[in-house]
C-alpha cells in the first residue's frame, strides 16, 4: 500500500505536526470546523496581513517586529491647519483681510465663518472615515504558535523573530515569511499577496514558491511546521509596505482651482487700480476710492467658493455612505469625477474571490452550473434544460466522485456571517456546491460509501483518489486531478477516442480561463487481491470547468464606465489565460488582444505600458509600474483592489478604491474610498457624484463670476454715463453678501444632470473656466451691467434715486440669474435654493426701507412704482440665463487622442482618450 496514507493515519500526522497529542476541531476529511481567521477578522474579510492599519503595517514593516512605535494620532490642530492650507481657503482669507481692512466688520464675520464651518466640515469628514475605517476592520494582531525550547506557545505576531519554529494549522494567518519544514495537505491563500485565485500547495521543497510560506497570507488546509526567515521590512509584506509612503498630491479639482485663483487674483488687481486711477482722475477722494477698490476686488473673489466646494463634496460623501461607500479623504469624490483610466484587481475586485465550477462536460455533452457563491441553492442546465440525477446519470456520476474525492466542508451562514462560506480547499467547495444544485446529497453519499483509505494531492502527481466501500460489496475507487495527469493509458480505461475528445474539450476550456479538473473513477468487487496501485484502470467521467467568477455588477460597472468615457484595464497577479478570460467576458479587452505578464515588464520587453488592457502575473513592483505610466500618459489613474499587493498601487493612483469586507486592511488604508459592501457598482455611482460636484462647481462660478464681472462693469462705465460713484462701498459688499452667499452655496447642491455619464470626463488641464465657460460668464455679466446701467441713466434722468435703483437692480437681476442656473428648472429638486433667493431678495428689498439697513448702506427708499420696475427687471435674468444655456449650451468633452493605447472607445460603449495632467 505504499504511495497513499489512510484517513486515520493522515490525522495522526496532522496531530503530530501541530505539536499536540490530538487535532481538535477537525472532521473526518482533516478539514476545520471554524471559518478562517474567524478569532482575527469581521465576517467576511480576508484577514490578509493581521494588523491593525496601513500604519502599523508599514511600522511594522520599517522597524521591526519589536521596535514598532505606538500608532500617533494626529492631533486638532494639524488637521486644522491641513484644511487652512486648502489653496481655496487661503483665497478665502485674503478675501476676509480686505473686507477687514474696509472696516466691514459684518461681512468679515460672514467670510470667517465660511472658513470655520468648512474647516469643521472637512476636519469632521477625515475623523468619520477614520473610524468607520477602524469598525470595518476592526482586527487585532493575530497570535502565533511558536514551538521555543521545545515547548509550543501562543505569542503575538508582532514578536515572532528569525529562527523561531511556527506552527501552522488551517484557518490561521502566516505570521512571517517562513520555510516549510514539514507539511501535511498544506495549502495557503496567497490571492492577497500574489492574486493568484488558486491557493497554493506548500510542501520541504527547494523551490522557494512551494517551499515557503509568506507573513499575510491564510493557511486554508493542512497543518505544517515553519523556520521563520524574515520579519519586518524584510518580509514580503514588509517590502510591499515600504512601497507605499507616497503621500496624496492634490486632486484635479483643487489644481484647477488654484491655477484660476492665481489669475482671478492678477486680473482683479489689475481691474480695481483702473477703477482707484479713474475716480483719484475725477476729484473723488483718496480714502473713499481706495475703499472703493478694496471692496470691489472682494465683490470680485468668489468667496462662497469654498463653501460651495465643501458642501457638494459633504453632500457627494453622504450619498456615498447611503451606498456603502466610505469616503476616507472629501476631495476623493471629485477626484473619481475627473477619471479617465480605471485600473482594477481581478480576484476579489471584479470577481467573487472565490472558485465556482461553471462548466461541465461528459461523453454525452456539456452542462452549465448556475448559482452565486457557495450557496448550494442553484441548478445545472444541459441544452436550456435544468438537469436533475435521475434524467443526467452522466453527470450525476461525475458529480457524485468529485463529492466523495473531496476534504473541503460548507457552513450555512450563521449571525456571523450573513453568506455560505467554504472550509478547506476552495476548488473542492466549488465541486461540492456542484452537486448540490444537481441535488446530491453530500452527508448521504458519506454514509452510503464510506472513506477508507485515501492518497491526498501532491504537486508531483497532481490528482487525489480516495477508496470507499460499497453497501453491497467492494470498494469504489474516486480521483480527480489535473488533465494532463488523468488523460494518461497508465490511468485511464478509456478507448483513445475518448481520451482523445477529453483532451481537446479540456484544451478549449483552459483558453476560456477555467482551471480543469479530469475526475474518473472504479468499482471492485474482490478487495482481497490489491491492485499495485488505485490510480489506474479507472473510467473516465468527465471534466469540471472552474473559475473565480466574475461578480454580477462587474459586467454593467464596465459597461457604464466605458459609456462615461473611462478605459478600464485589468491587472492581476493570476495567469495571463484567466486574466485574458475574464476581461474578455467583462468586455475589458477582446480575446484577441495582447496581455503584457510581469515577466515582460521585467525583462523590458513590454514596450508601451499603456498600449495594452490586461496585465497578468504582475507584483506590487509592476502595479506600481502600470499606474504610474498612466499617470505619466497625462491620465487620471483610479486604481481598486482588496489584497496586500494592491496597496502601493492605491496609494500612488489619482484615487485609491478598497473592498471592504473582502479588503485587506492594508488596501483600506492606502485607499482613498472603501466599498463597504464590496459592489463594484458602487464606483459609477462615485463617478458620477464626482461629475455632479465639478458640474456644481462650475455652476457657481458662472453665477458669481457674472455677478462680479457685472459690478466692474457698472463701477467702471458709471462715470463715464453721469453717475461719478455708481455703488459705494457698504453697498458693493451688501450685494456680494447676498448674491455670493446662501444663495450661492445652495448652488452646490443642484442636481446631477440626467446626462452627465454619456460623456467623456473632461481633461485635468483644462481650465474650470474652459469649454465654453468664459464666454457665457462675460456674456450674463455684460447682460446685467447693461441693464443695471440703463436703469441708473433712467433714475438719474428722472430724479429718481439712483444710487438706489442702481443697488436694486443689480442684486435682484444677479438673484434672478441664479434661478436661471439650475440643473433642472421648473422642478423642485432643489428647494434650498428657491429659499435661498426668496431671503436674499428680501433682505436686498429690506436695504432700501428698513432706516438701520438705509442708514448702514447709505441708500434712500423708492417709489412702490420703482420697485415694481426694479422686480420685472431682475426678471430679465432668469429669462436671458435660460435662453443663453439653451442656445450655447456647454459644450461636452471631447475625445483626444493620445497615442497611449490602440483603438477608440466612445459613447456607445468605447473609452476617450484626453491628454490629461496633474
């Protein structure tokens, strides 16, 4: 019986192996009855790394495993004064020492408390994310068991050292980089460090990709002994860590922002000195031009602008939240907005992270298995039929030896974990989740054919065969294993015709990206004489096609970011054939497309990186790579993924999006947004709050800058029409206080546009002001400024008070271009606005009646006749607004090439390409 071990005796060693005198906790099939992890983790996370946070993964990894500092905490005060660095903020304070410096106390009130509510805001905003990140993952450092002079020990992972004898058992987490002393049925999930979906065997061997296992990564069956060789930055965890000390640059929108706060600043200089040289020219006195000009360049700086930013970005994070999205630092919501290049993990990202036999196939035909995840509920379809034992013996009997040669073990969900899960090796759940839906039972066929002996796999022979005894008489020989190890005269039975179709079906289904399993099997009657060996004479029944599978809301969220104008890629640590595969059924590339490996990178041979859609067999090293040639391509990067060797790759992207319940922490950590519920989905809804804020932003500052061209306008024409002084100070700063203020933030909360996502994003280098946005702003700004003036002329001519009317008309007509500036006007989806302009009017209407308010701005009370002419004026705003977007509408972005990658993608399903820029 040489060349197989019996269950009991496979048992004894797994009991040797763990250092104890029995193996607790372990099933008949060797196979544990505790989820993995579960003493370290939250229900449905992959305890990938066993620590804490990006942080103390990364302490840990520079320092070593006994010099980790404590975890600092950043105090109030630095991150206030992160938020006060904002180049919005610093506009927003200049703006305040000017109003200062005018003496209007009232309005410098008003702007300072711009600046505390948005410095609240975004400080309470990072502290939020901060801890909804920490109950996401709220894990602990995972303990180890250490065997040290000679007795075995439980210590924390953290003080593991070189040299020390660990022990590994299933379920637990590797706790440093190790080599493999002794294993039996030692396999490990290393998806988080390598993205390889399939976990691997670990057995003594010389090389060091099975002889070793790595800190991070989970052992999912068996039970081995270690030697510890490397810790802290050392270790691969830690090499990976130490990737990742980049810090977040700026988002396109605030280097958009700043770029138009410098001009903005220059022109506004230039403008209020032509406006001090004119009055100082007509007699007008020093001090009363000099605050003249102070309050017009305050008049002409947006300072709402901040405010307007940090509600629509608050207003995007909590829309993110209501789906599951956390939002870990505000700015991240636009950033997803400006877009171009979406970069994606395979295992765990855009697929379940777990194996599902898919395909079927036997001498009489194939069959498809459908169902979702380890969930037994499902069924299997032949021909567009379901299939049950009694009309598909063929693939009953195939399913049936798959479930016998079988150690791995499925748990109904419980209160801690909402889903079916899988104990053992995920290639084996898969089969057994296959027979299920089939409608075998797997407790009935344990009891109906006893295991006997068994020979477990071994990368040498690939396959695994177990014996079983028969109810009446003799044993039943089950073997699954790899094709080329199963379809051999030596194993099979079978005539060559058959091996032969075998071979080719098996071929056909590797190209498609599915792991193939050749499962055969035999009866004997007389156990008395033993063949030399089990695993030969066998009958073949036929083959199952395994997959990690693609996550049903992948499919659309490619789909929808493609319409947007967005190149998605996929790059993954799995094998070229299965990346090749799964970007071919999401529609990321076509299967005739070029994948670049991680080998060709290596060596240089890749060329272009942003030639290609598919990367496969990539380390943290070349994710690094990718992202950063994007980057360089003038794109904007968006980089997801779940694992540890995604973690550089979403800290150096645009903007970092983790999976948070199959995330590891260290991915959370480096990310900027954390999908708590793991849907893909939930990125185009991310995008297209991102395009909402930027739309919103863009809104106001048409609205403002139009108010404030405007204002120079009257300020500087006025003299040259009669009226030496058109606006004084305290009125000038009343208008803006009104115009900019509440009004102006509601103006963030507009609603998305319907057809936001049908165009492209646009280009990081162009202007905020850019497509179209200048022209309209001087248009609206001329607009007002001629009717303002002509109703001054008419005053003045008349006798009536013009200053007054003047006031009037240009507060009410910029409250009426406001209205005209909504995403959708004429409904009520935004009520905060018509509020909004309601109050403001009132109160510009209560600055020439109430005698405070008459004696503060120096204005004189009109004629009800005056004010009735004044409101039918202001009315011309809204109307002129609306014609003026419907006949130059703003233009959408367009497609520029940039030679970085072949072919075109547009609206109907094809990516853009913008020379795009940091």
């Amino acid at each position: 019986m040489a060349g197989y071990t019996t269950g009991a005796a496979d048992a004894t060693q797994r009991s040797e192996l763990s250092g104890r005198g029995s193996a607790t906790g372990v099933n008949p099939h060797g196979s544990s009855r505790r989820s993995a992890g579960e003493a370290n983790r939250l229900p449905g996370t992959t305890p990938a790394t066993g620590l804490s946070s990006y942080e103390a993964a990364r302490r840990l990894a520079l320092h070593g495993p006994n010099e980790v500092p404590a975890e600092p905490r950043a105090p109030v005060w630095r991150r206030v004064l992160q938020q006060l660095r904002d180049p919005l903020i610093l506009v927003l304070l200049v703006a305040a020492a000017l109003t200062i410096a005018t003496g209007d106390l009232s309005d410098a009130a008003v702007i300072l408390l711009v600046i505390t509510v948005n410095t609240v805001v975004g400080v309470v905003q990072e502290v939020r994310a901060e801890q909804a990140v920490t109950a996401l993952s709220a894990m602990s450092a995972p303990a180890a068991r250490v065997v040290r002079d000679g007795e075995e020990r439980s210590v924390p992972a953290t003080e593991v050292v070189p040299g020390d004898l660990v022990l590994l058992a299933e379920g637990e987490i590797v706790p440093a980089d190790a080599d493999v002393q002794a294993a039996a049925l030692l396999l490990a999930d290393e998806s988080s460090l390598t993205g390889e979906s399939v976990p691997a065997e670990k057995a003594p061997d010389s090389d060091p990709a099975r002889g070793a296992v790595s800190a991070g990564t989970v052992i999912v069956r068996g039970r081995g002994r270690a030697v510890v060789t490397a810790t802290g930055a050392d270790s691969a965890l830690g090499r990976i860590a130490s990737l990742m000390g980049a810090a977040p640059g700026l988002t396109p929108l605030q280097h958009r922002l700043a770029r138009f706060g410098r001009t903005l600043a220059a022109v506004t200089v230039a403008l209020c000195a032509v406006v001090l040289a004119l009055g100082l020219v007509r007699g007008q006195p020093v001090e009363l031009m000099i605050v003249a000009a102070i309050s017009l360049a305050v008049a002409a700086v947006p300072e709402s602008l901040p405010a307007v930013v940090t509600l629509a970005l608050a207003l995007g994070a909590r829309r993110m939240a209501d789906r599951h999205a956390i939002v870990r630092r505000l700015p991240a919501v636009e950033t997803l907005g400006s877009v171009t290049v979406i970069a994606t993990d395979k295992t765990g990202t855009l697929t379940e992270g777990r194996m599902a036999a898919e395909q079927l196939w036997t001498s009489l035909g194939e069959a498809a298995v459908v169902g979702t995840g380890y969930d037994p509920e499902g069924r299997i379809v032949r021909d567009g039929e379901t299939v049950t034992p009694g009309n598909a013996p063929d693939l009953a009997a195939l399913l049936r030896a798959a479930m016998l040669c079988n150690d791995a073990a499925l748990e109904p969900p419980s209160d801690h974990s909402p889903d079916w899960s899988a104990l053992g090796d995920p290639t084996e759940a898969a089969l057994l989740v296959a027979g299920a839906r089939l409608g075998l039972d797997r407790a009935a066929l344990d009891r109906e054919l006893p295991r006997l002996e068994e020979i477990p796999f071994d990368s040498d022979r690939k396959r695994m065969t177990t014996v079983h005894r028969r109810p009446e008489g003799g044993v039943r020989v089950a073997c699954k294993g790899a094709p080329e190890s199963m379809l051999r005269p030596e194993t099979l039975s079978d005539g060559p015709e058959v091996v032969a179709r075998a071979a080719a079906q098996a071929e056909a289904l590797a190209r498609r990206g599915y792991r193939v399993l050749a499962v055969a099997s035999a009866d004997h009657e007389d156990t008395a004489q033993r063949p030399p060996t089990w695993e030969s004479g066998l009958s073949l029944l036929g083959l199952v096609g395994i997959l990690d599978p693609p996550r049903s809301a992948s499919e659309p969220t490619i789909t929808a970011c493609k319409r947007a104008g967005v190149v998605p890629v996929l790059i993954t640590g799995d094998h070229p054939l299965t990346a090749r595969a799964v970007a071919d059924r999401l529609g990321i590339a076509s299967s005739d497309e070029e994948v670049t490996t991680g080998d060709r990178i290596r060596e240089g041979t890749a060329g272009d990186l942003t030639g290609v859609r598919v990367y496969a067999r990539t380390t943290p090293e070349q994710k690094l790579d990718i992202v950063q040639a994007w980057r360089g391509a003038r794109h904007v990067v968006a980089m997801t993924g779940d694992g540890v060797n995604d973690g550089p790759a979403l800290r150096q992207a645009d903007i970092g999006v983790a999976m948070g319940r199959r995330g590891t922490e260290v991915a959370r950590q480096a990310a900027d947004l954390v999908l708590a519920d793991d849907n893909p989905a939930t990125i185009v809804s991310a995008v297209e709050e991102g395009r909402r804020v930027y739309a919103n932003v863009r809104r106001f500052l048409l609205y403002a800058l139009a108010g404030g061209t405007a204002e120079i306008l009257v300020m500087l024409l006025g003299p040259f029409l009669g009226m030496p002084l058109p606006l004084l100070p305290a009125q000038i700063l009343w208008i803006n206080l009104l115009t900019h203020g509440v009004p102006g933030v509601a103006l963030g909360a507009e609603p998305v546009d319907p057809h936001t996502m049908r165009h492209p994003p646009r280009p990081p280098e162009e202007s905020v002001l850019g497509a179209g946005l200048w022209p309209r702003i001087l248009f609206m700004g001329a607009f007002v400024a001629t009717v303002t003036l002509v109703v001054g002329v008419w005053a003045r001519e008349t006798g009536r008070p013009w200053q007054s009317m003047i006031f009037l008309v240009l507060g009410a007509t910029q409250l009426g271009v406001a209205l005209g500036s909504r995403a959708r006007p004429g409904s009520l989806a935004n009520p905060f606005l018509l509020v909004a302009v309601g109050a403001a009017l009132s109160l510009q209407v209560a600055g020439v009646y109430l005698p405070p308010l008459r004696d503060l701005l120096g204005t004189e009370p009109v004629r009800p006749t005056d004010l009735a002419i004044a409101a039918v004026l202001s009315g011309f705003g809204h109307v002129v607004m609306r014609l003026q977007a419907r006949l130059r509408p703003e233009r959408p972005p367009k497609s520029v090439p940039t030679g970085a990658a072949p072919g075109t993608l547009s609206d109907v399903g094809a990516c853009s390409r913008h020379a795009h820029g940091r």
